[in-house]
C-alpha cells in the first residue's frame, strides 16, 4: 500500500544553529498537493525516538485513514478537501471526550505549566532547572495536552528520559517531581480527573555521595603557593569553605549592604538565590583575610573556569576528594559540626529550609570519624 504521510525531520535545517529542529509530518495527496504539518522539535540525537511516539505514529496513521475514505469516495486530492475532513473532525468530536468540568482537555499542558511557573515567583535558578525539565516535555512529545496525562504517557516520557542513558535514576526522579507538581495542581482544580503519578512508581535513585574537605586539607589549599588565576580561584574557595555561600550567593555578596558586626565577627545577613530563604552566617578569619586582600570586593570568575581552576589545584596538591565550589560549601557544613555547632544554628547558617538537609552533614561526620577509627584502630598491634 502507497504510504501517503511520512515523518520529517529538520526541513529547514534548523538545528545547525538553534540544536533543535522541527518535527513534521509531510502528507502527500497528489502532485503539487503535499500539505506540511508540525507535530514536534526535537534535536539530531533524539529525533528518531520521538518521530515513533505514539503521539506522533497515531497521527500518521489517523491521516492516513483520512486519504483512504477520500479515495474511497473518489474525492479530488486536494490540501483543501483534506483540511474540509479534519475540520469536520473537529466539529464532530464527542465533546465527553474533550471536555472536563467544562475545561478544554486539549488545552496545552506545557504553556498551563509555563504560565503557572512565572506567577510562582520563584528564585532565578529555580525557574532554570523547571524550564529544563519543561523543555524535556515538550521535546518528548507524550504529555502534549491535559489529555494526554495518562499513566500510560508518564511511563512514555519516563522511558524517553532513559534511553540517551545520560541521567541518573536521582536526576530523572527530579524531573518527574516537577512534572507532578503540576499535574496535582491541575487534579486539587479539578481540570483533569485524575493524577497520573498516583498510578505510576519510578526508582528514586540516589544523589552523588558527598565528600567534604576536612579542615587539614582546607588548610592545605590555604597555604599552597599558587599565582594569578589560580590563587584567585583558590581564594574565593577558602570565601566559600569559611562563610558557607553557595557561588551564585558568593556573587551577590555585597560587604556594605550585607554584614554586620557583633562580638569580634561580621557576619552575612542574606538570602538564598536558589530558594529564597535566608541565612546568617559568619565571616571567619580565613574569609575576612580574602575580602581584605582584595579591599572588601571579590574577584567573581564563572563557575565553570573557577570549578577548571580548583581541579588544578587540586592535582597539584594530591588531594584525592573532588574540589569543586559546592564541596566548599559542604565543608563548611562539617567543619561547623566538627567544632560543635549545633544543627539548628547550622541549618541558620547555610539557609536551610529543613533541618533534614542540614542533618546529611551529620551523617557525613559520623561516617568519616567511623571510617577514620576503624583504619587507625586497625593498625594497633
């Protein structure tokens, strides 16, 4: 049989700028009749596996009925004619099907999440990592509409995210927990009849094992003699690891507006970037020292050449744990626990929302002293 609906991708050559292109579906009727339809974008890598969604192979297959009845009522094989059916269609639609509490279930489920998103006012990096995972959506074609979110399309979407074999299950659990947060906003309105998520169950997976400096190690980075960019990307590392700022905090430190003074110490009265809540931390003196050195005005370099830098450093000094901005920010954490600080003040510290967070550090320390005594005491004869 004659295949009349064929998918394209890329037409224009699009991705060669952009890293994406579009997905569509080239109906042929006749000579001079070929009618273009965009289902989709996707990029070069994985444009094979959304052209064979279902989403997008039902399509082909519903148009392909269309041109056998049009044949088969020997109609003329006109774009015209063809579009005549599908309007048709869509005025003959069961409107039980398409309705739901007097909401409109073809309604696009990205664009609610999108207009949700922007009213939520939510902190820069935030809007980031949701317009990402919103981005995924789209791209994987199976949760196009409020019709569309079914049990059947998250497992579709879930097993889109796996198959570049590039995410972790921690990572694409993530993903999944933004996509329900507004699938449940959309079943608590009363615009969908029921949360997919509450039929379906993915691993949860496990985040990356933290391991912080410990304070000889931080001593180590402090005393290196190190030159140019180098010190400078060490410099601001010892800011982090001594007041526990997260970079994208460490680049909105303003010394004037930001601290004050009590009993000997300044410290940092501020907010996270990140989630919003606040925090009031310390400025220790090894700290102090990097803001005098550079006259109370850090010398910010993007997080991406200041973590090269650290991992310079790093070989350099034969440190065998990963040195990265947000390890400074984690052995602050359990340098602060080391010394006895409480876990409420240092949930205070680090802009904590939950005492949970702070209480991984916790474990952290107690697994590093077990590990510690059980090498040493494994020594004694």
């Amino acid at each position: 049989m004659k295949q009349h609906v064929r998918v394209v991708y890329d037409r224009k050559k699009a991705s060669a700028k952009s890293g994406t292109g579009k997905v569509e579906l080239s109906v042929y009727l006749k000579e001079g009749e070929r009618k273009w339809i965009t289902v989709g974008t996707a990029t070069p890598q994985n444009w094979p596996s959304v052209s064979t969604s279902r989403s997008i192979t039902s399509k082909v297959e519903h148009y392909e009925q269309i041109i056998k009845a049009m044949e088969l009522l020997k109609e003329d094989m006109t774009i015209a004619n063809f579009n005549r059916h599908l309007e048709l269609e869509e005025l003959n639609l069961n409107q039980d099907k398409v309705l739901f509490n007097g909401h409109d279930l073809r309604q696009s489920f990205v664009v609610f999440c999108r207009k949700h998103m922007e009213e939520e006012n939510l902190a820069k990096n935030s809007l980031k990592d949701i317009k990402v995972v919103l981005d995924s959506v789209e791209k994987s074609g199976f949760l196009n509409t409020f019709a569309d979110l079914t049990p059947a399309n998250v497992r579709a979407y879930d097993a889109w995210l796996r198959k570049p074999n590039t995410r972790t299950d921690y990572t694409i659990n993530g993903y999944h927990k933004k996509v329900r947060k507004y699938t449940k906003i959309l079943w608590q309105q009363e615009m969908i009849s029921v949360d997919p998520y509450d039929h379906v169950k993915f691993p949860k997976g496990k985040n990356k094992e933290r391991h912080p400096l410990t304070e000889n190690e931080i001593i180590m980075i402090r005393d290196a003699n190190l030159v140019g960019r180098k010190d400078r990307a060490r410099d601001l590392f010892i800011f982090m690891a001594y007041t526990g700022l997260a970079y994208c905090d460490m680049c909105l430190f303003n010394f004037q507006t930001m601290t004050e003074k009590h009993d000997g110490y300044y410290y940092i009265d501020g907010a996270r970037l990140k989630t919003g809540s606040s925090f009031f931390t310390p400025i220790l003196p090894p700290a102090l020292a990097v803001l005098e050195k550079y006259n109370f005005k850090l010398p910010i370099i993007s997080n991406q050449k200041l973590n090269e830098y650290l991992h310079i450093i790093q070989d350099s000094l034969d440190i065998t744990k990963e040195v990265t901005c947000h390890i400074g920010r984690h052995s602050f954490a359990t340098l602060m626990l080391t010394y006895g600080i409480s876990l409420d003040k240092v949930k205070r510290m680090l802009g904590h929302k939950n005492i949970t967070t702070t209480q991984i550090y916790a474990k952290i320390l107690k697994k590093n002293v077990e590990e510690s005594v059980s090498y040493n005491l494994g020594t004694l004869k």
